[in-house]
C-alpha cells in the first residue's frame, strides 16, 4: 500500500500564504508525476499544480502567479506554495502521484481554509 503523506494545511486570512508538504516513498517520487489536486463542497475535484520526473510544471489558470510547486529529491517530498490566499482557494487538498497506465496514488487530504 503505497501512502502518501500530506501536511501543512490550515487556517490563514486573505493575503496570507501556506505550505504544503506531501512525502512519497522513494519507488514512486523518482518515477511519476507528482500533483496537487483541491475539492470544495459541491464542486468537483480539480488539478491545481503537477511536476514530472523532470520537473516540467503545470498550474491551473487560477492559481498561475500565486502557487508554486517543487520537490526535494533528497527527502523524496512535493511541496505547494501557496501565496496571495483566497478565500476561493479554501478547499481539501490532496496530493496525487500518477503514471500511466497504472492507476493513482492518493493522499488523505489536508484542509486549507482562506477566511478572516
């Protein structure tokens, strides 16, 4: 059972910036591409940032400019640097490892909620 460690989340006021952190077993860091994904209450879940193997990023338009993603390979974790929070950002976020053909690894989620 491959786990997915997330960490990080928490209450923060519009402006503020938050830090996630997702540690992956060595087997999968090094191998697939690593994402970050967010559900709100009645909306489907969405992609939020992803990073390959090769460390080729990708956003979605709303967070392009305010959230980064990177990873360190030495502690085989993806992180998720929030900035300019939203209260639109407010959302469970998940981390995911993939690699086609094979199905996703999922974390448990972690809440981030963006009020004052």
């Amino acid at each position: 059972q491959v786990q997915l460690v997330e960490s990080g989340g928490g209450l923060v006021q519009p402006g503020g910036s938050l830090r996630l952190s997702c540690a992956t077993p060595g087997s999968i860091f090094s191998r697939y591409t690593m994402g970050w994904y967010r559900q709100s209450p009645g909306k489907q879940r969405e992609m939020v940032a992803s990073i390959t193997s090769g460390a080729t990023t990708n956003y979605a338009d709303s967070v392009k400019g305010r959230f980064t993603i990177s990873k360190d390979n030495a502690k085989n974790t993806v992180y998720l640097q929030m900035n300019s929070l939203k209260p639109e950002d407010t959302a469970v976020y998940y981390c995911n490892a993939r690699l086609l053909p094979f199905a996703p690894f999922w974390g448990q989620g972690t809440q981030v909620t963006v009020s004052s």
